[in-house]
C-alpha cells in the first residue's frame, strides 16, 4: 500500500512539474475560481442555511458545479486529514495544479500548524470559529462564521479550532509542495495507509482530470 501510496505521489509530482514554469510566470490566467465570489457564496450559504454545514456545501457546490461543470467534483467524500499536528475531515471539491477548494472542518475542535506553503490560502468560515496566533502578537486572531482568514503564501501560524468549525478552505498558488504537508503526519505518526490510500486517489484523480481538459 505504501509503495503505490508512493508511485501515485511521483505521477501526480511529474506531470503536474511539467507545466510548472510555465504556469509560475503568469499563474493568474489559469484560475477559474474568483476570491470575492466564493466569500460571497459563503456568505449566502450561511444566511439560507444556518448552523447546518451539511446544507451550506450542497448549496455551495451545486451554485460551483452550475457555473463550472467539468472542475467541480460533486461526489461528496469526505475523507479524515491530519496535517501540522490537527486532525479533521475534508471534501474535495476541486484539485488542480494551481488551485484546490475543499470543505475543511471538524466536529469536535482541533489544534495545529498552518504549514508554509506556496500558496496563498482563502479560509472561509462556515460554521464555528477558528483561532489563529502569529508569533509576537498576544492576543489571537478569531474568525466567526462569516469571515475569511487569509494565511499568505510563505507565511505561517498556529491555529485553533476550539470546538466544531468547517470552513470553505481556497488555495491558490503551486499546490503541488502542499501535498507533502498533508501526507506527513499520515506517513510518520498515524501510519493510516488506508485513509493515506483514499486522499492520495481522490486528489490524484481530479488533479489528473483537471490536467486533461487543460485546466493546470
């Protein structure tokens, strides 16, 4: 298992390398996902659906699918993470060389590191809150449902879900090193190679699927 856990990590890290330099020079015209749009959805999901997670990614998904069908995965898999130390689930909406968009979150709070990473990350509160703290401030940040936390590329925090929060997570940069971060906690202490399994084959398939309709 872990072998081809392997294999399938150095196929998607090649073909997605290959387009690397180009793409890097001028990544903006390979974007389909607009930041103001999706807090916007966000934020009308919240006000038709409440405190009803569930609820508010269908309606996301379903206004995402209308205006971009063949980038949206509907199947909603939600699959457990552990990554910097915190643990909870997500779904794969959208995987691609340069952008992902998943819901995120957890029912029971959580606590971890950001990762630095080589995008720039959109977090979308949907539910609950999250907390946030940058190294030599003294109070910390917290977002409520409704607000978005921007972690910038190459930047880094400690966060904190302190009870259940899910958010509409939007990642948009080279994404490719962002795997490592998302596989390692899985490789080195929790050594769930059948959950490593299904994350390495949901991500594989639609980051591959976006790359054969041309979209990187």
């Amino acid at each position: 298992m872990a072998r081809l856990f392997t294999y399938i990590a150095v196929l998607v890290g090649l073909l997605s390398s290959l387009v690397y330099y180009v793409v890097e020079q001028n990544p903006e015209p390979y974007w389909i996902f607009k930041t103001d749009h999706l807090h916007d959805l966000a934020l009308r999901g919240i006000a038709a659906h409440g405190n009803d997670t569930r609820s508010i990614a269908h309606f996301i998904t379903a206004e995402l699918h209308s205006m971009y069908p063949n980038h949206v995965n509907m199947e909603e898999e939600y699959i457990l993470n552990n990554a910097g130390g915190a643990m909870g689930a997500m779904y794969i909406i959208h995987a691609s060389v340069t952008e992902y968009l998943i819901i995120f979150g957890t029912a029971v709070g959580t606590e971890g590191h950001t990762g630095r990473h080589t995008a720039d990350d959109y977090f979308h509160i949907l539910t609950g809150e999250q907390w946030a703290y940058t190294p030599g401030d003294f109070v910390p940040e917290i977002y409520p449902a409704g607000s978005m936390h921007h972690l910038r590329r190459g930047t880094v925090k400690q966060y904190k879900m302190p009870e259940a929060c899910f958010a509409l997570e939007y990642a948009r940069g080279w994404i490719p090193p962002m795997l490592f971060f998302g596989f390692a906690d899985g490789l080195s202490s929790t050594l769930d190679f059948p959950t490593l399994w299904r994350m390495s084959y949901v991500t594989g398939r639609e980051m591959i699927k976006n790359l054969l309709v041309g979209k990187f």
